[in-house]
C-alpha cells in the first residue's frame, strides 16, 4: 500500500498500516523540501507502481483532500482500520477511508468514501456520513445522525440522536449540537450557535 502525503496525518496512516500488518511501499508529496516521513524515504513522483498499487490519501484539509483525489489516476486503498477500532459488521464504509486507533462505528452506519474517524471518536448506530467527513478526535456521534459532505466535526464535539448537518459545515471543538446546522456554517459553544458561514 501507498500513502499520498507526507504529513503528520501520513504518520497515523503509517501505524494503522502497521497495526494490520500491511507493508508501505512508498510514499509520496508534492513538496520536495519534505525526504522523510517516520524515518522513511519520501519519493516526488507518481511512478507506474505508485499508481498501480492501493494508495491512502493521507491529507487531513477535507477540501484538499477532495481535490487531489479527484485528480488522482491511481488505485484509491479499500477502508483502513487501525486494528484496536471497533467496527460493526452492519457497518459499511467506503474506499479511502481510514478509522483510527480506538475509535467506534456501531452498527447500521454507512461511512462514504475519504472520510476520517480520528482518535477515541464514536458513531452509533443508523447514522449516515457523506464523503469527505472529518470526525475528529473523542468526538461522540449519537444514533441516526446525517453528516453531509465535507463537514469537520471538531475534537470532543457532542452531536444528540436525529440530527442533520449539512454539507461543509464546521462544528467547533467541545462544541454541543441539539438542533439541524445548515450547509456551510460554523457553529460553537454549548448549545451549538452559528457564528458565521463559510464561503461557498
């Protein structure tokens, strides 16, 4: 497998890889002052191997993330899941995605593709995320929630059972969400507030 960038989100690529046993073949940035990642060699170019085997997208900016993926002509990696997650069989997620250590998906949840489920963060059950989601660390999303795509959920951020968040919103860190956020907005604070709205 393949990482594609050589960041600090490529290092935690680089541990889930290794709690499942997978061997990292190469990775790959387009910033050529960066030769090394975890002590191991940073390559500057998208070679036919790269290309032609599984690669993560290891960018942790959702829009980024997006971008260079819908300009990447490679073989995007099935999910990957760091090996202490606990993951329902009833769940389904999608390719690129990457479910960090102690993180929880429980069952009937569908995860779409290049999201990430960071540290110690939680979804319950029935609940439906876009592709492109961000759910950062110890954050806790309660059953039969919809998250549309592009949204950053921030570390310990609070969602209750039946909420719906729309497409690239920003949810605060500790941020406590009891009511529907419409697209592109940034909300914070406990009850969750919309403090402004994000260019489209």
């Amino acid at each position: 497998m393949n990482i594609y960038g050589a960041s600090g989100h490529g290092k935690v690529i680089i541990d889930i890889a290794e709690s499942i046993d997978i061997i990292i073949d190469q990775i790959f940035d387009d910033n050529r002052n960066v030769v090394l990642l975890n002590e191991r060699v940073v390559t500057h170019e998208l070679n036919k191997n790269f290309l032609d085997s599984d690669t993560i997208i290891a960018i942790g900016n959702n829009i980024i993330r997006k971008r260079v993926t819908n300009s990447f002509t490679g073989n995007v990696s099935d999910a990957i899941i760091h090996k202490s997650a606990i993951i329902s069989p009833n769940a389904n997620l999608k390719n690129g995605t990457v479910v960090m250590s102690n993180a929880c998906v429980n069952s009937s949840t569908v995860i779409g593709k290049q999201c990430i489920i960071n540290t110690a963060s939680t979804i319950d059950h029935d609940c439906e995320l876009a592709d492109y989601v961000h759910i950062s660390p110890n954050a806790a999303i309660a059953g039969n929630v919809i998250i549309e795509e592009g949204t950053h959920v921030g570390i310990g951020a609070v969602v209750i059972p039946g909420i719906k968040i729309g497409k690239w919103v920003t949810i605060g860190a500790g941020a406590v969400i009891i009511r529907d956020v419409p697209d592109y907005a940034v909300v914070v604070g406990n009850p969750g507030k919309i403090i402004k709205y994000l260019n489209k």
